[in-house]
C-alpha cells in the first residue's frame, strides 16, 4: 500500500510541473463535416506578411478557425493574353543523375536564379530508401515512374502535373482524357494501354516534366468525394486560380501546424516523446487536433470563391515524408522554412520550384 501510494505521489508531482495546456484534453477530436449549401465548419483567413519580388509575390499568415495554422503565399502569372507574360516561372526535378541528387540538382539549377520557392511535389513513399516519387513521373523526356499512383486506400490520383519548359504549369484530369496537341489527339492513359504508350512516347519527344497526384478540384468543381479521405497531418496544396483583372494566380496553402498537440512547440509534436520522457499513461497524452482534409480543402475551394476568383485547378502536393516548404525574398534570404518531420531535403525524391526570370 505504501508503495502504490508513492508512486501516485511521484505521478502527482511530475505532473505538477507540465503545462497545464499540455494536460489539457478533448473528450475526442472535433469532427468536422462539409455543411450543405456550400458552407463549411471551417474558416480560411489571411493576413498579409510580407510583398515580395515588385509585388507579384504575395506571402500571407494563414489561419483556421481563428487559429494560426501556416502561409499562403500568391504568384501573379500575369495575363498573356495581354502579353503580360509572367516573370515567374516553375521548374520541377525529379531524378538523381549518376551521383547528382535531386538536391543537388535544385542546388546547381539555382545558381545565378532568383529563387522564390521550392517544396516537394509528388509523394514519395519511403525515407530510409528513396526511390522515385509515387504514380507516373517525367523529368525532361526521362521516364522516372511509369506505374499509375494509389494512396494509401487505394483510391486513384487523378491529376497529372505538368511543368512546361517556359515555366508555366498545366494540370490534367486523367478521367477527362489529355489532349496531345501536336498529335491531334485525346488519349485516356488510364483506360487504354495504347493511349499510354502513346503519351509516355509523346513525353519523350517533347521533353515533358510531369507528376501525378491527388487532385482536389477542377474547371470551378469542387472533387474530394473520391480522394484524400484518410490523409490527416500537415498539408501543402497549390490552386490555379484567374482574378477578376484575367490575371493567373498560383496559389499555394502550407499546414505544417493542421495537425497539433497542446503546449509543443513544432518540433515536439510527437505524443510518442511525451509518454518516453515522462512515461505518462495514454489517457492523460494530449488529444490531436486534427482537420479532415475533404473539410480543410472545402474551407480552401469557399474562401477562393469568396475572394470572386475562378478556381481552375486544386492539387495536393507532398507534405508527408518530404514536409518542407521554403519561400525566398530578392535577395535569396529564407523567409519561410518548414521542414517539420519526415525526409531530410537531401532525401527528398522530387521538388517543385519557382523562379523570377
């Protein structure tokens, strides 16, 4: 009896010097389900943080709910219909030549560049052996990935990434079928064996650059009925949108903080590090507060479409394995770094940058 009662005692005063944040605890994490009529639980805002590059870089604070949560930062793609052609430009790297890394790649390709930002693109699967990123893959006319990508219920990605060689980004819905412009033909990749030699070939001539992943919404439509279900954590995820001026904007929206847990900070989010240091029992750990992402990407889909912009595209880009995000001013200073969990930027598999030409 003495001793059991010690141990509470021991227990108590542990306790006694955590946080009381830390202790504190949901009776379970709040579950958020698209409301009809287009309205949604939660609730997207920005606060500018920063202008970058004559203006046509604009870095956000981002917030859910009223809750800080990360960045949104916007590229001005200008109008060239007006010949406005945009000074950003898009660049993607996705295979490791001879004993070249993809890192090293970024690095050799940003010399002499002003960088604006880099992040991952496609999933990649494994850290401790990094392959090639996950679902169908082009670096410049190389075949990298051949093989159509799931995630992780199986469930089909539909977008296919294309990255131009002038620096502009197209993005395909694969059920819709891909038109080859310079073979006056539509090809559905995914249905036809054919049609997907025929594409993989057409890559190669035309020394395409291309990934695949999930894709959120398309042509104004919101599409996570049959994508993203199960994925909870940090998200990263890029819209095409068109302004009221027929400006292009890239748009992106970094979550390193969606996923949370009281009273750590952003390296510290593991439960798993609280029970080993202080070998709580499970019950007193703090909850995650964790957002769906059909819900997250709905709040994204009705705060661009508050803003009286056309949504063209939504995807999803990695932020599992490779979470990192880095956003650069003028003078190549980091003014956004997130690198939270998961791959090292060494390991990583494939990165999505832009540039200021």
């Amino acid at each position: 009896m003495y001793a059991k009662t010690l141990l509470l005692v021991s227990a108590l005063a542990v306790l006694s010097f955590l946080p009381v944040a830390i202790l504190k605890q949901e009776t379970k994490p709040p579950v958020l389900s698209p409301s009809p009529k287009g309205k949604t639980a939660i609730r997207i805002s920005e606060s500018s943080y920063k202008n970058l590059f004559n203006g046509d870089v604009k870095v956000n604070n981002l917030k859910v709910d009223g809750d800080t949560a990360g960045y949104s930062v916007w590229l001005n793609r200008k109008n060239s219909n007006e010949n406005r052609q945009s000074r950003i430009k898009a660049k993607y790297i996705a295979r490791k030549i001879d004993n070249t890394t993809v890192a090293d790649r970024y690095r050799s390709a940003k010399k002499g560049k002003k960088m604006i930002l880099c992040c991952a693109g496609g999933y990649m699967s494994d850290c401790s052996s990094p392959t090639t990123p996950i679902g169908l893959c082009v670096d410049d006319g190389n075949i990298v990935n051949r093989t159509f990508g799931t995630d992780a219920s199986g469930k089909d990605m539909n977008a296919i990434v294309i990255v131009e060689a002038i620096g502009g980004i197209r993005v395909k819905d694969i059920r819709k079928g891909i038109n080859l412009v310079s073979l006056n033909r539509k090809v559905f990749i995914r249905q036809c064996n054919d049609d997907l030699n025929t594409f993989l070939k057409w890559c190669i001539s035309e020394n395409v650059w291309l990934f695949q992943t999930h894709l959120l919404a398309y042509d104004k439509e919101l599409n996570v009925d049959t994508n993203m279900h199960t994925i909870s954590g940090a998200k990263l995820i890029l819209a095409a949108v068109i302004d009221s001026n027929n400006d292009i904007y890239h748009v992106f929206f970094s979550f390193p903080q969606v996923q949370k847990s009281f009273g750590f900070s952003q390296g510290q989010q593991s439960s798993g590090f609280l029970q080993t240091f202080f070998n709580l029992p499970k019950q007193l750990l703090p909850q995650r507060k964790t957002l769906p992402s059909p819900n997250l990407t709905e709040g994204i889909f009705n705060y661009l479409n508050e803003k009286n912009v056309e949504i063209v595209w939504m995807i999803n880009l990695d932020a599992g394995f490779s979470d990192f995000f880095q956003v650069y001013d003028e003078s190549g200073n980091e003014c956004i770094n997130v690198e939270s969990k998961g791959c090292t930027f060494e390991n990583t598999v494939n990165l999505l940058c832009y540039y200021y030409e």
